[in-house]
C-alpha cells in the first residue's frame, strides 16, 4: 500500500494535524470544566461522567466490531461524545442513564448513519434529547452544589416559573455555584478550555461569538418590563450557553464549513435559544436549537458554496476593471 | 395452489408494512398498544379484503378513466361499516383509533391492492390476496405495537410486566414510532441480505 504513488493537486502542504489529535486536544479541553463539574456536585458527578464515557466507548468498539469496520475508538471520538453527554446531565442520576444516552448517541446517532463524519446531529445532543424524552422525571432534577441531595431548580427554571425570588450574584453564575447540568455550570473553566481550542485555531470564532451575541441581544431586546430592559448577562451565564456555544455547534461534522455558514449558523442557534427560553415549554433551549440549526446546515452550506479558487466574482469582477 | 401463493405473500415476502411499505400513517400512529393494533389491523384486514372482492367482481364495468373515485367509493362503504360496528360495539377502541378508522379509505395498502391486485385478477385470488395482505399488516402492527407498548409503556396488553422497568416515553410517542420501524427494517434487510 505504502509503494504506491499517490497523485494529488497542489498545494502540497503537510500538517500534523489528524482526527485523533484535535479528538483528543477537545477532550483535554473539556477536562477543567468536568473537573470543575466534579469539585461542584460531588462523587455523584464523577460517576456519572465515567459510566457516559465507559459506554460510549463501548458501544463504538463493538459496533465496529460487529460490523467488521476498523476499530477506531482510539481515536477519541466516542469518548468525546460521551464526556459531552454526561456533562448536559443532572449530577445525581442511576447509573443506567448515562450509559443508556451514550448508546443511544453512538449506537443511532452516529453508526447508523455511518460513522465520524457521516452524522447529521450531533451525536451527544441526540442522546440527551433522547434521554429528556424518555425520563424527563430524572433530567429535571437538579442537586444544588455544596449541599448533599439537596435539589434546586436551575437559575433559568425559577425564571421561567417566577420563583426567581433574588438576583443571583453574577461572580456565582460565572464560578458555577448554581443548580444545572454537570458541565455547564463552570464558566471559568468551560472558558479555559475553549480559549486554547480557539488559540490553536481548532475551532473559529464565528460560531460561538454570533451564537453568544445573538442571544444576548435577543434577551435583551425582549426583556420582561418591555423592550431593552433584558438581564443579558444573566442569560449569557446561565444555562448551557456556553458549553453548547464552544463546544457542541462548534461540531465539525454538524456545523457549516464556511466562515459565512458559521455565522448564519450560530446566529440561527441564538434566535432559535432564545426563542425557546423566553416563550417556550422549556426554561432551557440551546440544546434542541443546535439539533435544529444541525438539520438546517445542509440548506446553509448550499448558501454558502465558496467561490471556486481562480474563477472569477460573479458580478462585479466586470464592473470594476475597465 | 396460486390461490394460495397470493394468500402467502402477503405475510412476508411482500409484507405492506416492512416490504411494499405501505399504509404507514396508521402504522405509525396507532401502535402504541397491542390492543390498538389488533384492532387497526382487523379493521383494515375488514375493509381490505371486502373491497378487493367487490372491486374484482365489478372490475369490467368500471371507466378506466374514472376507476379510482369508483374504488373509493367501494372502500368508503366498508370504512363506514366498520365506523359504525367499532362505534357501536367497541366505543373505547374508536375513541383510541380516533380519525385513522375513516382514513383507511385513503389507506395506501387498501387503494394499492385494488389498482395493483384486484382489477387485474379474479375474485378467488382477490379474496386471498386480501386476506394475506391484511393479515400481513396485522401481523406487522402486532411487531411494532408490542415493541412500543413494552418499551414505552413498560405494559403487553396493557398489563405491567416487570415491575421495576422504568419505560422510554419516546417510545410511545410519535418519533419511537419512526425510530422503532427504522431499527426493524434494518433488522429485516440484515437478514435478508445474509441469505
């Protein structure tokens, strides 16, 4: 195989980078927000988090083997979407939860469409839509952290119900002392990871800047005393914005490859978010807004072809030169 | 012996849910128990074969170019018939099936053999082709509605069967429907293509 003379156009560039490498790069990334998410809600956390990624891994390796493929699971995929499942669930969930989202997320949500790559949603949002459906008895509690099985509703589910009695303290919305999912509710470490991915270029900015910005100016715009009086702060900070922002819509295989799709695409993911917190059934919405802008990013893409190198800009290229 | 071919086929080879898929509006919406299933299915298995008949026997004195109001005409009969005996006789399962009883006249599998089967065949292979799809269709209903009802309800005939069993909601709701028909075609097309 090795012998055989491969013939490609140029530019003949190579990069070091691969699969396995950004796989694993996000996977540290995530690691301060888990760990975080670990030193917030307890053991209960940890817990979960092992049985999501225990059973995603699993479920890719005998897939792959049933199917006679090649056995990828080294290369950190299947562990990626299951760290991201656990962290966009409660704490203090049985056991069987995280392992049956995780297989749910690789088994349907990946494989059978075909694998990395071939996935039209995120795998990891599937399993938690999945989940959400099928016991939502479980994935509505939350424990408050510090405090042993003591449940609290998040910051955007007393909002939505008004019992949102007192402004929470910004600086506890940023540090993650609040109710929520696993790995969503550390600001600060969820910002460490993602600063690095964007450093090493890994994922653009365009994504999560329209997704944040849009949701903020949208809950800002529509506020509860009338237009331009919104907490847009708070909602920036609460909830899963940020991990969804960072670390889901950034998806490649999900999301747009052109810097105008990303735009489009985190824009539509902020309407769509804010849309669903403010007037929607649910208090919390960017995961189902990133499943839906993942449907519409074929439509995006078609949009959004790039001009092909060398050919010429459709209408001004005449105009302008004589 | 070809009477009893067309009667057959129907069951698996050209099943009208997982093969020929047809009829999978009420396929999908009504199995979410056995108890509905069966009786989508024996209403349709009803109409079905009784239509095919009627249609085969009258099949030379239709206008091709009219022959599909005619044959909704034959159909809407039937479905009415069995409107009115599940109304009067069964009120709890027409409140369940609610508006997929009437809308058999439109039902794929119903208009299908009858264009496909019955105005092409005589009235002994009609009546077995209709017996056989129908049965066919009930059998597939019966699949997927005892799939959904255990796992979406924890219950088979809406009895619990472990106690401990905590159900999938989604599965009982619209997309377990599609995803449980999806996962069982790729079942059947494995199995086929091992053969």
């Amino acid at each position: 195989m090795n012998n055989r003379l491969t013939v490609l156009s140029s530019p003949h560039l190579h990069s070091r980078e691969s699969v396995p490498r950004i796989m694993w790069t996000v996977v540290a990334c995530l690691i301060p927000a888990g760990a975080a998410g670990v030193y917030l809600f307890g053991m209960p956390a940890l817990r979960t988090i092992a049985w999501a990624a225990v059973a995603a891994v699993a479920c890719e390796w005998i897939i792959q083997k049933l199917t006679k493929k090649k056995i990828t699971v080294t290369d950190g995929s299947a562990i990626m979407t299951g760290l991201l499942l656990a962290y966009n669930l409660p704490a203090d969930v049985p056991f069987w939860i995280p392992v049956l989202g995780s297989i749910f997320a690789v088994a349907i949500a990946k494989h059978a469409f075909g694998g990395l790559g071939q996935n039209i949603f995120n795998p990891a949002l599937v399993g938690r839509a999945f989940l959400v459906a099928s016991w939502p008895k479980y994935l509505t509690v939350f424990t408050k952290p510090g405090y042993d099985a003591v449940t609290s509703a998040t910051p955007l589910a007393m909002l939505k119900e008004g019992r949102l009695a007192e402004q929470i303290p910004y600086l506890d919305l940023f540090l993650g002392r609040r109710a929520g999912c696993i790995g969503e509710v550390c600001i600060v470490a969820l910002a460490a990871g993602a600063l690095f991915l964007l450093i090493r270029g890994y994922i653009s900015w365009h994504i999560p800047a329209s997704f944040i910005a849009t949701v903020g100016i949208f809950t800002y715009i529509f506020g509860p005393k009338g237009f331009f009086t919104g907490d847009w702060l708070f909602h920036i900070l609460s909830g899963g914005l940020i991990l969804g922002a960072f670390f889901m819509a950034t998806d490649y295989v999900t999301s747009p490859p052109t810097a105008r799709g990303h735009l489009i695409f985190g824009v539509g993911c902020g309407i769509l978010t804010s849309v669903i917190r403010l007037w929607g059934g649910y208090p919390e919405g960017v995961s189902y807004a990133i499943l839906m802008m993942n449907a519409a990013t074929p439509l995006i893409d078609r949009f959004t072809k790039p001009r092909i190198y060398g050919t010429a800009k459709r209408k001004k290229a005449t105009g302008t030169g004589v | 012996m070809k009477s009893l071919n067309e009667l057959i086929k129907g069951l698996i080879k050209e099943n009208p849910a997982f093969v020929l898929m047809l009829g999978l509006c009420p396929f999908l919406a009504v199995s979410v128990s056995i108890a509905n299933g069966i009786g989508m299915g024996v209403a349709a298995t009803f109409v079905l074969v009784c239509s095919n008949v009627i249609i085969s026997a009258i099949k030379n004195f239709i206008p091709a170019r009219i022959r599909i109001p005619c044959y909704i005409v034959v159909i809407a009969t039937f479905v009415t018939i069995t409107e009115l005996v599940m109304k009067a006789y069964s009120p709890a399962l027409n409140r369940a099936l609610g508006i997929y009883v009437p809308l058999i006249v439109v039902n794929c599998i119903v208009l299908g053999r009858a264009e496909a089967f019955a105005s092409k065949n005589n009235v002994r292979d009609s009546l077995f082709d209709g017996i056989g799809m129908g049965i066919g269709f009930t059998l597939a209903l019966l699949l997927i509605s005892g799939i959904r009802e255990f796992l979406g309800a924890g219950k088979l005939f809406s009895l619990t069967v472990i106690k401990s069993f905590e159900p999938a909601l989604v599965i009982a709701m619209p997309p377990g429907a599609l995803l449980v028909i999806a996962l069982l075609l790729g079942f059947f097309n494995l199995i086929k293509g091992r053969k």
